[in-house]
C-alpha cells in the first residue's frame, strides 16, 4: 500500500524527548539537516519507510469535539503543508507536545525524528508525506576494522538498529478536509502505554473504507463462531470450522458482501442469522464502528484476515487434521472398548 522508491528525503530535524512524569526534559535542535550524503540519505529512508510497506490499515485525525483544527499534530503539519518554511519550528512544536502527554510512568525517552519526504506513494498515487519517528530502543553493535597484520575490534553502545522502527506515523498530503491519510507504526508497546502514541499523541481513528469494512466485519464474524455460539448452541468444533471455511469461501469468491445473502449461504439456519445480526450490532455499538450491511470486498482485508482462519482440528497432542474441504465426510464417534472420542475420514486417493 505504501511504497517509497521514487520518494526523496528533503529535510530533517532531530530533538529528544524524555518522559515528563519521571522529571526528563526534552532537548530541541536549532536548526534542521538537509541530507547531502547519498548512501546516509538512502539509510534513512530504509529505516524510516520500509515498515510501512506491510501497512495496511490507514487513520485519519480526528478530535473529541469534532473539529480537526484542535487536533495539534493535525495543527502544525497542516502549517508545513501550507508552507514548507514552518517546518522546523513546527518540527519543534510537534516534539514539545509529545513531550508534554508523555505522563505514563513506562514511557520510554528517546530521539524524534520530523521528516519531509517528497513523492512517497500510498494507494498508487505519490504524496508528499511529513513522518514523525521515535526511537526508543538502544543497541550494541561491534565494529571489526582492518589494521597492520590483523584487524581490531571497537563497540558502539546506545545506537539505533536501522532495521528496528520503535514508533512512526507518515501523514500524506491528501484528503485533508478528512484528516489526510495516516499510516502508523508502533512496535514497543502493544499494552497499557501503547495508547499514548496513537490516542494521545496523535488522536486517530481507522478510516472506515472497504478494507477495513472487510476486516471488521471478518473479525466480527470469527469472534461469534469461535466463542459466542457456544453460549446458545452445543456446536462440534467441526462445525466451527466448517462456518469459517464457509465464511472465507464466501469473501474469496464475491465481488461484494452483502449480509443478508451472507447470512443465508454461510450460516444458513434461521436462528443463528438472528444471533449473529445481534452480535454484529452490539460490536457496533461497544466499539463505534459502524459496519455497512453492503461494501466492495477487499481482497487484501481477506489475505490478511485469511491467516488468521484456523482449519484445524487438533485431537489431543497426538494429531493435527486440517479441515478445508466437505464437512460430510468427517464423522465423530465414541469407542467404548477404548474409552475414547475418534474421527471417521473418508477420501478417494492418498497423496
């Protein structure tokens, strides 16, 4: 979705942020750095972009009061869009702020990086894109060089490993009446303080367009099968699988869903539609996501999600049997001799 090869890194500025609660302070750069060595540039635009090449989803800005003008980040990019000249002194506005909602006690200190990049592509059309980056994550590096009769060995600590992003989030030059066009990365903290980056810092919200209708509503449907079910229906773990099979058979060959007809060729019994329109509602409610009962399907949502759709039966810690195919030729049964539960499979060749 995101692709750089034509992009330029046109300036950059540096400052260092420390965890306000813990009492760190934070250090600005005067000036900003144009980036004249080739392979330095070439560095930074690997260790920087390639994340998001894997990226998926896309954010927008938003605000509690729905007006996007009090989002801060939102603020001060729209200023460098606006005019190029803003950007280190905004550069020094965005780093100020991430400074002051940095209160959790295990948000870690690090470097940030604001970046303009030129001609980065995201959904096939090139953007100038304004990227903001922490590094939180220090290393060790050994350094071997050669010498008379040998070679001599010199350590690097606290350096930044160019393969390892911490946290990021590329903001395009599009769609701003709608909050532009976000990609966010944030690989240190999943839990807890995970939130202060992309809620706080940021305040984004997913951008509800088919990729992400087709995920939901993919997450929606495999949370009711693999646990709401069971609270109304005694359900084999051969019929669950069968339903996600169903399920995923369904979103790899239409065009577009439709629930009413999804409903009826997946789940195909009268009072498990009901229960799962029910479910799909109260995810909507629970979570503000609303998902339409009509959308295009996105063959990428049904990829990623794919992963995700187990077809396994596992029996004990003696067997695993991948179930992809008809239900009707796998049978349950009970042994009494053997006190014990089997399977019954039927197939025409081996192989």
């Amino acid at each position: 979705m995101v692709s750089f090869f034509e992009a330029s890194l046109s300036e950059l500025s540096v400052h260092r942020v420390g965890n306000k609660q813990q009492d760190e302070f934070y250090v600005l750069s005067d000036k900003s750095m144009h980036i004249q060595d080739e392979l330095l540039n070439q560095l930074l635009k690997q260790y920087f972009l390639t994340p998001y090449q894997k990226v998926n989803e896309i954010y927008r800005f938003t605000h509690p009061n729905n007006d996007l003008s009090l989002n801060e980040v939102f603020h001060f990019v729209e200023e460098v869009f606006t005019n190029s000249e803003l950007f280190h002194e905004n550069s020094k506005k965005i780093a100020t702020y991430l400074y002051e909602i940095s209160n959790h006690p295990k948000i870690k200190s690090g470097e940030v990086y604001v970046v303009y990049f030129e001609n980065v592509q995201i959904e096939g059309d090139l953007h100038d894109a304004i990227g903001i980056f922490k590094s939180e994550t220090k290393e060790s590096y050994l350094k071997v060089s050669p010498a008379q009769n040998g070679f001599t060995i010199s350590y690097e600590q606290e350096a930044i490993n160019i393969n390892k992003l911490d946290k990021g989030c590329l903001i395009f030059n599009t769609e701003k009446e709608e909050g532009y066009k976000v990609a966010v990365i944030d690989q240190t903290n999943r839990n807890g303080e995970a939130v202060y980056w992309k809620d706080e810092f940021l305040k984004l919200k997913v951008r509800n367009d088919n990729f992400n209708q087709t995920q939901n509503i993919l997450g929606v449907y495999k949370s009711f099968v693999t646990e709401k079910l069971d609270e109304e229906f005694e359900v084999e773990k051969t019929d669950k699988i069968d339903l996600l099979n169903r399920s995923m058979k369904y979103f790899k060959e239409k065009e577009s869903f439709d629930l009413d007809e999804f409903a009826n060729e997946v789940i195909a019994n009268p009072e498990g539609i009901a229960l799962f329109k029910d479910y799909k509602q109260s995810y909507e409610q629970e979570f503000e996501t609303p998902i339409a009962d009509t959308f295009d399907i996105s063959n990428a949502a049904v990829k990623k999600q794919a992963k995700d759709f187990k077809s396994v039966l596992k029996l004990d810690k003696n067997f695993h049997v991948y179930i992809h195919g008809n239900k009707q030729l796998i049978e349950k049964g009970y042994d009494g001799e053997k006190d014990m539960n089997y399977y019954k499979i039927f197939f025409n060749e081996e192989s």
